[in-house]
C-alpha cells in the first residue's frame, strides 16, 4: 500500500519497533483490524472490543502471514514483528491519516443527523458521472469505520466521498484530521444523540467540528432549510453553500441552487425544477420522499463545485440507487417491504411514514424504538405515534420499551388506525404475517440495535 511501510506506520503512529530491520522499508499489503481478514503481508490492528481482546488473534493473523502487528499491549520477545502504541484505536487514525495523505485526491466529507447514507449514495452518484469514485461502504462512518473506508482507495479514485457520524464531542475533530476534506456536507441538525450532546445546538457543534481540517480553499455546503445550519455566516472566511427548496434559506441568504415545482410521483420517485445559477433544470428523483430532493441538491452543488456540467449532475440524481435499510422497496408477491430499518430518529421516522403514505394498498408501519433520545425519549416516540396518527395510516405495529410511548400516542390521536403492541419481535411477526394481505406496503423502521432487519428478512422468507 502506497506509503505504508514499517518506517513511515511507527512514526505516524508515535510508536516503538519491535524487529527485523530490513522490513522497515517494506510496504504492507494491506491493513485490518479484522483478523478473520487477515492476508499475507498486512498489517493487524490488534482494538480491543467490548467483550473480546483483539491481542489473543496476533498468534492467529502471524499464522496467516500477516507482516507485522500493532499492539497497545508489551509482547515482550517475539519472533515476529510489532508495533507497541498508546493506543491501537488512535494508531489506526494516524495510519488512515498517512496512507491518506499519500494521494492527491479530492474528499467529500458528509455529516449530519438525517441523511447521511443517502446524501453520500447521491452525492457519488452525481460525481460518478465525470469521476472514478471511491464512496463510505454501507455506514462504516466512525472511528473504525472511517479508516478502513480510506484503506480501500487505489491510485485509480479521483474523488472520495466519506460518510462521517459522531455521538460524542471531540469525534468529528478526530475523523475530519483523518479525513481532510475538500468539501464538507452537512445534512440537517436534528434530534439524534441527545443522550450525550444535550440539545441541538450541542449537536450543531459536535457536528460542525468537522470544519477545523477542511483543507484550507475547501467548501463548506449546507441544508438552508435547516434552522441552525443557515446561521452559519462563514468558514475559514468563506461564506458556505446553501441549497433548498426556495430561493433563500431560512435567514434569507440566497441559496445556490434550489428547487421549485416539486412533484410527488409517489413510490416511484419525485420531479422538481432545480435552478441552477446558469439555467433551470427538471430533474428526476428515482426516489420516494421529499427529503430526497433535497439530498439531490446536496449532489448538485458538490458537482457543481468539482466542475460537472448540469447535465451530468442530472444524469447521476436520476440514476442515484437506495442501499439495505435505507429507503430501499423490496417487492414481495404482490406486497411492497419499505426497508428503512438501518436507523432512526423523530426527524427520519416522520420522513419514513410520509414515504408510507404514498402507496396504494393498506400502509402498515413497523415502527421500534429510536435510541439516544436523553431525556425527552418517551415525549419524542409518543408524537411520532400522534404523527403516525395524524398521516391517516391504515394498521401500526409496534414493538419495544419505548414504543408503548409511540402505541400510545397512536391511540389518542386515531379512531380508526389499527394499533397493536408487542413485547418481542417474535410476537409481532406472528401477528404481522397473519394480517397482512397481498397488495399491502408495510414500513419496517426502528434504531440499528432493535435488529429489525430481522424482520425484513422473515417477511420475505415468508412471501415468496
């Protein structure tokens, strides 16, 4: 890997060497912190999970060739080589960080609390149409994540379009010094992580650190409908992007490309008129729900600002594709699975059931808990159960401690929406398949760790 030799992974590190000397210049053929993946010639990582030392696999990942190994643990005299850190977690940042530095390529950096898979599949989308692009895999957006997303790059990638998401201060500070961006995205700022960031305006800061390693002529681009994301006069001097679906923002700032005349085509997508500051432009949303429109002008004004022609920016949204748990239709013998069940919060639940409303048979919605919703958790899943309520919803079922707080708020706000609560999963899909019919849409969402993939995947055992 380009730079990545014994040498140059110790400094960065601020390590100590332990071996031969003639491997110091030799360059490592890979690097994971996985050892299952471990390869001839790579380097391993050794991070400590919650429940299981990492440093047992070293006698494992040499076994299987592995170049050298870098420990937060003295292994004494080996007859391999290693390297002894601090931290294994913080040493696998400053290896990212020099294997990064290692291309000139540009980066796109992508925060926010809503939207940020989404925003990154467009945004790689569009820039697809002109660059070789290397984009985040799925969400691997953190600490671990974010690193090995920078070790796939290839001396082939012009463009890298990185996913980054925090629930602490300090997080992003630390993935945007890896990351270096050229561009910086940031979504909305919404109600996700308040358990450790307080309030919004905490999130607004956690999640503008980003900015203090945007490269130094680099681009700031941001959602202007959002409230606290269009107070932001500048960066690094800079006034910042906006875009939205109106010409100014919510202070009234011009926004730089925004959208009008924008149609609902239901499952299928949507269709807006986008003004660009040459010309005005329909363009297709292949894409269910308003939300993506405006992650569509996130990829408009990132293509536009790495030189694409509208054109090109229009022909990348209309070819934009969901991945698992994000929006993505799954159709089962005559019966449509919303999978959107990677992650949520108020904002994304509220934004989920809106795409429901847009089918043609019963909506059914599967809702589950939302986490890290500090203090106002039960108040914050009664009203997406009132919302629920209030979108005219055919059948609502629910499933965990806090959602008897959204079943609640379903009931007081509906007379006629179906409503059933369940203490496990097990419980709800028994249910769930005996009720439903064919030509029915059923909306599967919940946070990653109620598991709801589980229930895509037995409601689609079970239809075909």
């Amino acid at each position: 890997m380009k730079n990545l030799t014994l040498r140059n992974i110790t400094k960065a590190c601020h390590g100590e060497y332990r071996g031969p000397e003639n491997l110091l210049d030799k360059e490592v053929a890979g690097v994971t912190i996985d050892s299952r993946k471990v390869e001839k010639d790579y380097l391993f990582i050794a991070i400590d999970g919650e429940r299981v030392n990492a440093h047992k696999f070293i006698p494992d990942t040499i076994e299987k060739g592995a170049m050298c190994v870098i420990s937060h643990e003295d292994l004494g005299e080996t007859d391999f080589p290693y390297i002894l850190v601090e931290s294994t977690g913080q040493a696998l940042l400053d290896t990212a960080k020099l294997y990064r530095d290692s291309f000139d390529i540009k980066v796109v950096g992508i925060t926010g609390s809503v939207g940020k898979t989404s925003t990154k599949e467009m945004i790689a989308s569009v820039l697809s149409q002109k660059y070789c692009v290397h984009k985040t895999l799925g969400n691997f957006n953190n600490e671990w994540g974010l690193p090995i997303t920078i070790f796939e790059m290839n001396e082939k990638h012009q463009v890298a379009v990185l996913e980054m998401g925090v629930n602490h201060f300090g997080e992003m500070r630390r993935l945007s010094s890896v990351a270096s961006p050229d561009i910086c995205v940031i979504t909305n700022i919404g109600l996700c992580h308040l358990e450790n960031l307080g309030s919004r305006d905490g999130i607004l800061k956690a999640k503008t650190e980003i900015f203090e390693h945007l490269n130094g002529t680099g681009t700031v681009i941001l959602n202007g409908e959002d409230d606290r994301l269009s107070t932001v006069e500048n960066v690094n001097g800079k006034v910042p992007v906006f875009y939205g679906k109106s010409e100014k923002n919510q202070c009234g700032k011009e926004n730089c490309i925004y959208a009008t005349e924008i149609r609902n085509l239901g499952l299928d997508g949507m269709k807006a008129v986008f003004h660009f500051p040459e010309c005005t432009k329909e363009v297709e949303i292949p894409i269910p729900g308003e939300h993506n429109v405006l992650n569509a002008l996130a990829g408009a004004c990132v293509g536009m600002e790495l030189g694409l022609d509208v054109e090109q920016i229009c022909a990348g949204i209309k070819k934009a594709q969901t991945i698992g748990g994000r929006t993505n239709l799954i159709h089962a013998n005559d019966m449509l699975i919303i999978d959107d069940c990677y992650n949520a919060n108020p904002v994304s639940m509220r934004a989920s059931i809106d795409v429901l409303t847009q089918a043609k048979g019963r909506m059914i919605a599967v809702l589950g808990d939302m986490g890290e919703l500090g203090a106002d958790e039960k108040r914050l899943h009664y009203e997406v159960g009132a919302y629920a309520a209030s979108r005219g919803l055919d059948a609502l079922f629910c499933c965990g401690e806090l959602s008897k707080e959204l079943a609640k708020g379903a009931e007081e706000h509906s007379e006629t929406m179906e409503i059933f609560y369940f203490a496990t999963k097990e419980e709800l899909l028994l249910h769930l398949k005996s009720y439903l019919k064919k030509g029915d849409t059923i909306l599967v969402k919940a946070s990653h760790f109620m598991e709801f993939p589980d229930i895509v995947r037995s409601l689609q055992a079970s239809v075909q």
